[in-house]
C-alpha cells in the first residue's frame, strides 16, 4: 500500500491525509483523473435526469389508475343502488 502523504486540499487549501486506495483523487493537475470525475459527475446528473423523467411517467400513470378506480367504484356504487 502507499505511503501516507499529507496533500493540500483545492477547497480550502488545508492539509488533508489520504489512504492509499484514494490518494490518485487528491493529486491536482492529473488530467486523465479529472476528466474520468468530470465523466462520472456527467453520468451521475443524467441518471438523475432519466429518474425525474421516470418519476414524472409514473406520476402520471398513478393518477391515471386513480381515475380509473374513481369510475369502477363509480360504477359498482351505481349498480349496488340499482339492486336495492
């Protein structure tokens, strides 16, 4: 495993420890590894997007059910008032 290196964070410029199996994240101007982040945050946004766009579908399908539903009780209500 790696050795322990203190590394200065970009945020606040504060030293941070890192551990082996994270240290690659947290050296600055390593381009291949910021754009293999930039990727996986693009990819994360779009998981996000395709989410909200299923949600939206299954929102509107839920209250296509509840209409539905609405009517058969509509419906069986009207035939228990025919019988009697």
């Amino acid at each position: 495993m790696a050795e322990d290196k203190p590394v200065k964070s970009l945020e606040d410029n504060s030293e941070i420890v890192t551990y082996g199996l994270f240290e690659p994240f947290f050296y600055p101007g390593n381009a291949d590894r910021e754009r293999r982040i930039n990727k996986l945050q693009n990819d994360i946004r779009m998981y996000i997007i395709e989410l909200a766009e299923k949600q939206e579908k299954l929102d509107s399908l839920l209250e296509t059910l509840k209409k539905i539903l609405d009517h058969i009780a509509d419906d069986l209500k009207f035939f228990e008032l025919k019988e009697e």
